[in-house]
C-alpha cells in the first residue's frame, strides 16, 4: 500500500467517512480513551512540560546533526556485521529489500507493524517477486485477510472494525469458527501466526528510534510480534526514516518514555526491544544476517525549511487522538496512511500538494494538537503555512473558497448590498425551513445539512436590533 | 566479526547537509548538557523498599503477578506459583544466578515429579526454540529492574536466549530486590556506561512490561496476544 489510499477525491471520501455510524462512534470511543489515559500518563509524571522541553530539545538537536548520527549508527551497525543501504527513494528501498529477498531465496516473510514500508507499498513489490507477506501485528493482520482494508489510524490501523466484521473476515479467509470475541480472535491469531513466525525466512520491521552510539534500533510494541519477527527467522530487515535516531540509549529513555504515555498512556508498552546487528557469536536465536534499509523519500526537502519540526515527530498519534476534525471524518478521510494533524502536515510534504492540497484546510486550527504533541510540534502552525504555500504559491485555493471570498469583499465593501444581503436572508431561505430550522439546505450550505440541521437564519438583523434597542437596555 | 556492507552513503549524507545548509559534519558532534532534566526527579530519594511498593502497584495495573520471598523459601514460593499453571514442562536460561540462588535443585525435583525441564543449551541449536515453543513455563532473571514501570530488563546472552521470555504460554522472572531502580533512565544510563567502557552491548535487550497484549479489536484489551499470557514476578528479597 503506497503512502496514498485510493482514488476518490477528498470531499467524496469525507462523505462517506461522515455516513459511516460505527467508524464514527469508534473514532469517538477511541479518541476518549486514548486522550484520557494519555492525560493521566501525564499527570502522574508530574512535569510533563518539562519533558516536552527536553524530548523538543533532543529532536532539534539531532536533526540538526543528522548527518553526524546517522554516520556514527552506520559504523556501528556495520562493526557489528550489520548492512546498511542508505535509500534516496522508495523504489531504491524496495530494489534493496527485494534483492536481498531473492538472494535468501524467501519464500515466507513475516513483517510487525511499520508505517514506512506501508509508505513505500514494499509488499507489493516483494509480492511480486513471489513472497508471501504475512503482517504479524493484530491488527495489520486483520486489514491484510480484508483483502487489504487501509489503516485509518497509526497506532490503532483496525480502528474502523468492529468485532463482527472481523470475526466474518477471519470465517471467510481462515475458516474461524468460534465466537466474536475479542480474546477467541486474538487467540486465533496467535495460533495462525505462530507457525509463521516459526517457518519465516526473513523477519522485517520498522524503527522506532535507532540509537548512534551502539548501532542499534529499538522495537517498541505490547503483542510481542516484534520480538518474534527478530528472533525466530535467520535474515532481518529493518526499514527505517531518516530521522529516527536519537544521539544515545540516554535520549532513548526520554523518547520512548513520551511515546508509551502519549500513544496509549501506558509508562512503557509490553515489550521495548534494543537490537543491535546480527546475533552475537554463539546466541541460538536472533538473525544471522542484519539489514539496515534508511530511507529519504522526500525528508530532505523538508530539512532546513519552515517545516523542519514536522521531523521531529515520533508517531505516537497524540494529536490524531485529540483532533475534532478526525473525530468526525476518520482515518480513511484523509487519504494518506498519515492521518490527522500531522498527516495533513506530512501527506503533502511527502506527496505534495496536487494530491494532498485539501488536507492543511481539514483543521479547525484549535491548536488542540499542538497542546498535545509531546516533542512540541506547532501542528497547527504548520497547517497555516501550508494554507499559505498553496494560496500565494501554488494560487491553489479553492474555487469555491474564492467565489466566497470575492463575493464577501464585494458584499462588505458596500453598506447597502451588506444590509439587503443579511435582510434577504430569511425570505432566500424560507422554502428551506422546517421546523424552525433548515434541514435541506441549498448550495454552499448543503454540505452541513446534509449530516445536521442548520438553524433558520434571524428575521431580524443586528443592525435592525441595535437601533430599535432602548438604551440601555434589552428590547 | 567481518564488517558490514555501506551502500550510498556519502551521497546520502550530503543531500542532507546541503539541506540543512552548511557542509558535512565531520569532527564528532559534542552532546549537549540538556537544559531540562526531568527524568532524575521520579522516585529520586525512595528507598529499597519503596521502590518494591512502586513495583507491586504498577504491577497490578500492567496483569502482573507479585510475589516476594526470600532465597531460602524461594523454592517453595516456584512451586506454588508453577503449580498453579499446571505446567508439564519448564523452559530455563542457563545463568550462573540460578546456581547461586538454589533453583537448579528445584528443576531437579521437578525432573524427578515429571516436569520436563529443559536449561538452555546453546550446544544443541535451534532445538532449545522447538522446546521453548512447547513449554508452558519460561523462567529467567531480571539483569535490572524498573519499579516505575514493572519493567524487567533482560540482557542477552550465550545461555541467555531472546526464546525463553517469549514463547512459553507463562513467564516468570526472578528479581533480586538489589535490581531494582527507580526507572529507564537507569537502565539506559546503565547500557550507556556500558558501551562507552566496552565498546559493545549485548546484541538484543529487552525491556519487559508484563505480559503481551493487544487493544486492535475495538480498543478492548486482550491479555497475552503472540508472547507469554500471563507473567510473574517473583522479588528475592534478600538479595
């Protein structure tokens, strides 16, 4: 799956994002209790804001030296017998991953939940070769038997199922024949997938945050899919960002411990896993071979611009969790595998802005995602900036955006047609209420009485109002 | 060890400092003496004995049995808690601590009852993952212990394999209360002073939490998910 999910254009996947009841109230029910036990995590470290201070400072400092650490990791890794290809696009990636896929003679490639081989659709290519890919995490393999149903959240990716669907998806495709329950499924899965994990020729995952000093990378997960994935089969891969490195095990510690609480408010999650290079000389179980793929895909062009700190972000998906725009529109929405906020920073960085130029404007520009980002990325900043960009730069507002804009300032331009404007009001749109409220509305409104009512426009205007007034007084 | 292959990596690196504006990093970048410090101040002056308080509570937020013994009762206090997974085999590191602790006596007591107990054995391969695999109960120590978390840190090594945390259906960790730290910050120190004296660490360090679980289907958390279902710890406390 690339990073981009489908062909339908924005408004017509919010539509269908607004028509889905149960996507909606999942989202609602998630977003509750990932806010609410991320707010607690916080609480009871008692200084959060100092170590947003720090996890900011540490960010900043490592990109801006980024080329020093990532050499530092390099040498490290390849002390330790490790290989690392340094990939500028997705295509060099997946060459390198497939490459070493074909010298293995790989038959069988078990992967744990990554966003950055979803950003290069690196199954597909290894599908092509003739390898079978099995996702091992929960709920990428849930998506991956729906015939490859996208992620609609980064730490949740399942988020949009109900238990139903999945009992039906694992009846279908895997002969399930037991209750929806959520314990019997997940048994289910550790079933099927232990005799993968266990016959896999090569094991791939992501990176959290590799670390400079000892050329390691670290697996943060609570299934222990990760830990499986590296140590049962003999060749591993790991894809990796750029950016995804801290200077040492020191700054490990303060980022993974902001990731646990942000993500899920837990103080640290099941299973942090260091891994560094191969197995050593006389370990059973580990891979014999290491790979290390870092991959640009872009990141570089966003180094040393305006939107540098949208690298320092660390995936943990706090500002999806507080954000009322996804609350409402959901993951899919947003067409990128990077939703929310820091999708609609990311996606058109990444994918540009002919693809992605609508989601700077899916915001409300509350800053509820600022407030929440615990490396103190100023999200909606960002979004601004990128409203900006494609307004001046790109002259990409929208047509309709402009129609409004022009037909406003032509409006308040003139007293007169300001006032017949707000006075026709009510006669306009009279055919359209009901009920005291408008419940079909026509043109620029539709959108909105489409899913809510609208309330019936005043007979009365402000002006007419203020200049009946008594003074002094109420009407 | 034969060094590992580079590919791209000059031109990759200079992409990257054209970016940022400025040339290559060449001469070690120096880690700055960060302004904020937080991460000293949890649990900073507890005692022994009030970081093991702190380890029991986080331990029953996180599905994670406590018990406490000492080293001559540590023994019985195996027995009760293997007997109630009603194990029939017990997979074991093969770590000098389980000598010094008196727990192979235990194992060979339960060879005797028909456990089947299997120490690791780095001499026959792959076969110690078959039998880790299978068995019911996984033991191993805990290298360092985080009371903030419930987390036991877990070095790997020869008789130290990454199996026997992770593929028995029940874990269990023993912890000498001399373990145990306030937090990572610790730990990480720890692994940090390690590298830089020695030059390496160990190839995998695991950070345990508890058992395994997931909240994929609908945000409903599932205890025990593809590594262990249930973990304990047990705390020596007189070591």
């Amino acid at each position: 799956m690339p990073m981009k999910i489908g062909d339908v254009e924005f408004f017509g996947r919010v539509d269908k994002g607004l028509r889905n009841s149960f996507m909606r109230n999942a989202v609602v029910s998630a977003q509750e209790r990932l806010k609410g036990a991320k707010l607690n995590a916080a609480e009871e470290l008692g200084d959060w804001e100092e170590w947003r201070n720090l996890s900011e400072e540490i960010r900043q400092h490592t990109l801006e030296n980024l080329d020093y650490y990532l050499e530092e990791l390099t040498e490290n890794v390849c002390k330790q017998g490790g290989h690392v290809f340094f990939a500028q696009t997705a295509e060099e990636a997946n060459e390198y991953i497939t490459r070493v896929s074909k010298e293995k003679k790989a038959k069988k490639i078990i992967k744990s939940k990554s966003m950055v081989t979803e950003e290069i659709s690196m199954n597909d290519a290894l599908e092509a070769l003739g390898c079978e890919v099995i996702e091992s995490d929960l709920g990428e393999y849930i998506l991956q038997l729906d015939d490859h149903d996208p992620p609609s959240h980064i730490v949740a990716p399942a988020l949009h199922k109900n238990k139903e669907q999945i009992r039906e998806t694992f009846s279908e495709k895997k002969g399930y024949k037991k209750t929806s329950k959520p314990e019997e499924l997940a048994l289910f899965a550790r079933e099927q997938l232990r005799a993968d994990f266990l016959s896999a020729d090569i094991g791939i995952t992501g990176c959290n945050f590799a670390v400079a000093e000892s050329g390691a990378i670290s697996l943060v997960t609570n299934e222990g899919n990760a830990r499986l994935s590296t140590s049962l089969p003999k060749t591993q891969i790991t894809v990796m960002g750029m950016e995804r490195i801290v200077p040492t095990w020191e700054e490990l510690d303060i980022l993974v411990s902001m990731l646990c609480r942000s993500a899920v408010g837990q103080k640290l999650t099941s299973y942090i896993t260091g891994l560094i290079g191969p197995k050593d000389k006389g370990d059973v179980d580990g891979p014999e071979e290491f790979h290390l793929v870092i991959l640009d895909n872009g990141r570089s062009n966003i180094l040393g611009t305006e939107f540098q700190s949208a690298l320092h972000c660390i995936r943990c998906a706090a500002c999806i969790n507080v954000c009322p725009i996804y609350r409402h529109i959901g993951g899919h929405s947003y067409g990128s595998i990077y939703p929310g906020p820091i999708g609609a920073v990311l996606s058109p960085l990444l994918g540009g802005y002919e693809d992605y130029k609508e989601l700077p404007y899916a915001s409300s520009l509350c800053a509820a995602c600022t407030e929440a980002c615990p490396v103190k990325i100023p999200l909606h900043d960002l979004l601004v900036k990128h409203r900006r960009n494609i307004v001046e730069e790109h002259g990409k507002g929208t047509f309709g955006e402009k129609l409004a804009m022009r037909g406003f300032s032509l409006a308040a331009s003139s007293p007169k047609i300001f006032s017949m404007g707000s006075k026709s009001a009510p006669t306009v749109m009279s055919p359209f209420i009901k009920d005291g409220k408008v419940k079909k509305g026509p043109g620029p409104i539709k959108p909105w009485t489409d899913i809510r009512d609208f309330p019936e426009p005043s007979k009365q205007s402000f002006r007419e109002w203020f200049k009946k007034r008594d003074k002094g007084g109420d009407q | 060890m034969k060094n590992g292959a580079v590919h791209n990596k000059e031109q990759f690196l200079n992409q990257i400092a054209k970016s940022l504006g400025r040339e290559r990093r060449t001469t070690p970048v120096a880690r700055p003496q960060w302004k904020h410090q937080p991460q000293w101040n949890v649990l900073k002056n507890a005692t022994e004995d009030e970081l093991l308080d702190v380890l029991g509570t986080q331990c029953d937020r996180i599905h994670t049995r406590v018990e406490t013994t000492t080293c001559l009762e540590l023994n019985n206090m195996l027995t009760t808690v293997i007997e109630h997974f009603d194990a029939k085999s017990i997979v074991s590191w093969d770590d000098p601590r389980f000598k010094e602790y008196g727990i192979n006596d235990y194992y060979e007591n339960a060879g005797r009852a028909g456990v089947d107990v299997h120490i690791w054995d780095p001499s026959i391969g792959e076969k110690n993952i078959i039998i880790s695999e299978r068995a019911d109960v996984g033991i191993t120590f805990a290298d360092i212990t985080l009371a903030e978390s419930g987390t036991v840190v877990l070095f790997s090594d020869n008789g130290k394999g990454r199996s026997v945390s992770l593929l028995p259906t029940n874990y269990i960790a023993i912890i000498p209360k001399s373990t145990i730290v306030p937090r990572m910050t610790q730990a990480t120190h720890y692994i940090h002073k390690m590298e830089q004296e020695n030059g390496n660490v160990p190839s995998c360090i695991n950070f345990i939490s508890g058992p395994s679980n997931s909240a994929d289907i609908e945000m409903n958390l599932v205890v025990g998910v593809h590594g262990p279902i249930t973990a304990t710890y047990i705390v020596v406390t007189d070591r």
